[in-house]
C-alpha cells in the first residue's frame, strides 16, 4: 500500500501485517529492497475496495487541516477503519529477520540501558550555579539542575490534561506533519511505532500565547540565570529559531546530533523524565559509536531508531571515554554545550521546553561555524537574512565590540596553532621520506604534488 500524507510518500508494511508500528518516520523512509518486494506482493491481496478509496479521500483531506482521528496504526487512520474492519494476518508459519528486527525494536525494554550507569559516566547534579561559576568551570561540561524549573509558571500548571483543555484544537508541529494537539495525544497514547513521532514545536510562545518577554506580568518561564545573556539576542527578530515545545511519549527522542550553529542549549522537562547520553567533539575525536559523518559534517548517518542504536552500540559506548549520561527527571533541566554529541530518549510520556543560545564562552565557536560553513549548514534563520555571519558581526560590533575583539583575537590564535601542526605535520613527513610532499607518481610534470 502506498499511502500520502502531506505529499510524503509513506511505506506501511509492518502495519498491513496489524502485528507492530510504522518502522520509519513521516520524514527520511528507508525500507531495505527485500522488504520493499514483500511489500509489493502483499498488496496484490489487500487491494482497497472503491469506498476505501473515497473513505481514505476525505480523511487525507481532513489531514490537511491538521485534525483526523486516530485509529492505532498510520493503516487504519489512513483509510479509517473500525476496529471489527481491520485485516487479520495468521503469521505461525512466517519467520523473517528482516520483519523481526523492527519488532524487537519496538519492544525492547529500555530500562537495561538507561539505569545502571557507571559514576564516571554520570551526569553532574547541582542545585545551581552562579553566571561566574558557569563561565569560569561549566559552559563545557554538561550538567543537570534540580531547582530552577520549580519555580516556573508552566511548571506549576502543566500537564498533558491541563494542555487539551486549553490547546486541544491548537496545530503543532510533529516532525513533518502539523496535528492538533488533542489528535497527537491520541496518538501518543495508543501506538505501537518503533520510533514514535515527536512533536516538537518553535512556535509555541505565539501559538499559546505564553508571557516569557515583560516582566511585569508573571513569566509563564525564564532561561536559568545562571547560563548568563544569550548573544544572538542582538539579531532581534532575525535571530534564528530558538526554543521549542517538545511533547512524547515513551521511546520517543532523537537520535545522535549536534545542535544547530554551534549553539548551547537548555533543555527543561516539566512532566515526565528524559535519558541523555552525551559526547565532546573537537577536530581531532571521533564520533560516538555506531555514528558516521561527512568529510564536509553536513551528512549524519546512524542507526534508524533508537533503539536499535542500544541494542547495537550502548555497551560499547559506556566504555568509550569522554561518554556522560543521566536522567533528567520532571523539574529539572540539562545543560548541552556546544558541539557536544547527544541522544535523548523519553523513558514516559514527557512534555519538556529548549531553548538554544549562545553564552560569551562560545562566542568564537559560532563565529568560526557562521564563517566558514555553506549556507544549507547553517540553519533557522529566516529567508531574507542572506548572510548571517555578516549581520552578526555587525551587531556585535554595535552592542559588544569588546567581547567581539576578543572572540576575533581567540580565533586567529586558533588558526596559527593549526598551521603551526600544520606545517610541522608537513615537514616532518618530508624529514622521513627524504624529499617532498606525496605525488600520484604518473611521471609528469602535472602531476601535483598533495602535500
């Protein structure tokens, strides 16, 4: 069956047999060809009779607004099946790997890999911290908080119940597909996908009409104090996307990534708990275990779901160094640096608010990341702002001229000690070989020499 829904070609095979969920999300849908050819055989025997086809007509149409009934599996909200019309696959007889490993996914137990966790890997804990503190010991370090979040507005007065009463028609956005909130709860509350849409939403403070700017009305919440200014502040409103209202249930999360500009990020979970397991980057580490990336870091490749990156790497990742994890439980929030490598999985339905920033210590980290990276790397800006490293500069120069000489001065240091590795790299490889740099050997004179 090949379905569409918002113009996306969506491939349901694992919920044509009614045994487990979708196996991809609504985004990037990778099927291997030996499910794609089971896939094209099955169809020839659960055709759709013509009123399927006008029923699932109007229910895509209804999609389009955001609002449609849930009925369990994309294959029955798709075609909107009742229960008692649901196709029933005898499978004694059928064994494959290839239908089986989703299916593992999707019930494995988290609970062997999220608790346990060895000392030196754990996550600090603090009640607070000082801005001084942060800058002088903790902006490259993750840490979690336990106190700030308590005293937020939305904290006090959120929950999944307090949210539909309010916002149940309000369209949010979950991965590529815009739903409304209580169509999303719907299914948050009954599906059984391997990877779990995740609604994750940068336009939720208009949306829900949220006070977070005067403060002489209450906030409905605050970025810790302790994290200090946020320097993108001085774009205005061509800042690019900052904070998010991330909503799911148990499993969901996101797979391996760094975020977005070389930014920092906070991230605060109000009702339910969240497993992070984090690595540093630098030029010179890898990347975590089971995780690939371009020459150019524009491509990431890892396993499909997160669970099957634990069943395939977790172990090997606890033993890898520079490896910290930890549970941010409902009332906290987690600190991410920049740069710094992180999967989060909810172990419960979770409701959580992030917000990305840019504290002085990293200054020179975004400088060098809008400077030197192509523009389909940098991202959230909006369409009219063609160059963001320019109007960045600038705007520093106008409000921080001190702290913009000094990220400019950070850098070009940076940049010798590279060609001073360089170049050392370079004639150390001559001193050993006797003479220049390494040449393809084709014996003539345009063949360049590649140091």
């Amino acid at each position: 069956m090949v379905l569409r829904i918002h113009g996306l070609l969506f491939l349901n095979l694992q919920t044509l047999f009614g045994l487990y969920g979708h196996r991809d999300k609504l985004s990037g849908l990778r099927f291997s060809t030996s499910v794609a050819a089971c896939y094209s055989i099955l169809t020839l025997k659960f055709n759709r009779t013509p009123r399927r086809k006008l029923t699932s007509t109007r229910s895509h149409e209804k999609s389009k607004l955001g609002s449609f009934s849930w009925h369990g599996t994309w294959r029955s909200t798709f075609l909107n099946l009742t229960q008692d019309q649901i196709s029933q696959v005898r499978c004694e007889n059928v064994f494959s790997d290839v239908l089986y490993r989703p299916f593992l996914c999707t019930y494995t137990p988290l609970s062997p890999y999220t608790t346990n966790i060895p000392r030196e890997n754990a996550i600090t804990r603090l009640e607070n911290l000082s801005a001084t503190e942060f800058l002088d010991s903790w902006s490259n370090k993750p840490f979690i908080l336990t106190k700030t979040v308590l005293e937020w507005t939305v904290y006090k007065i959120w929950d999944m119940n307090s949210l539909l009463e309010k916002y149940g028609d309000v369209l949010f956005r979950a991965e590529s597909v815009d739903w409304s909130l209580s169509t999303y709860v719907e299914y948050m509350r009954n599906n059984s996908d391997e990877s779990p849409l995740y609604l994750f939403d940068r336009s939720f403070v208009s949306k829900m009409n949220l006070n977070t700017n005067n403060k002489q009305q209450p906030l409905a919440y605050w970025s810790p104090e302790c994290l200090g200014e946020d320097l993108f502040d001085v774009l205005g409103d061509k800042r690019p996307d900052s904070k998010w209202l991330i909503i799911g249930p148990a499993r969901s999360g996101s797979t391996y990534h760094k975020d977005p500009n070389a930014t920092s990020a906070w991230n605060a979970v109000l009702r339910g708990s969240k497993y992070w397991i984090m690595f540093p980057s630098s030029p010179s580490s890898r990347p975590p275990p089971g995780v690939y990336v371009s020459e150019d870091q524009s491509e990431v490749t890892s396993p499909l779901s997160i669970a099957e990156w634990l069943l395939g790497f977790h172990a090997e990742a606890r033993k890898t160094p520079g490896c910290v994890e930890g549970i941010c439980a409902e009332g906290e929030v987690l600190h991410v640096p920049s740069g710094w490598w992180h999967l989060v999985v909810n172990l419960d339905a979770s409701i959580a608010i992030t917000q990305n920033f840019v504290p002085r210590s990293h200054l020179t980290n975004v400088l060098a990341f809008l400077e030197d990276n192509i523009s389909d790397q940098v991202s959230g800006f909006r369409k009219d702002v063609t160059d963001p490293y320019s109007l960045f500069v600038e705007k520093m120069h106008s409000q921080h001229s001190d702290l913009l000489e000094k990220a400019f001065a950070e850098l070009e240091r940076k940049r010798e000690g590279r060609k001073r590795k360089w170049d050392a790299a370079v004639s150390n490889t001559e001193g050993e070989t006797g003479g220049p740099g390494f040449s393809f050997g084709f014996g003539d004179e345009s063949d360049a020499e590649v140091p």
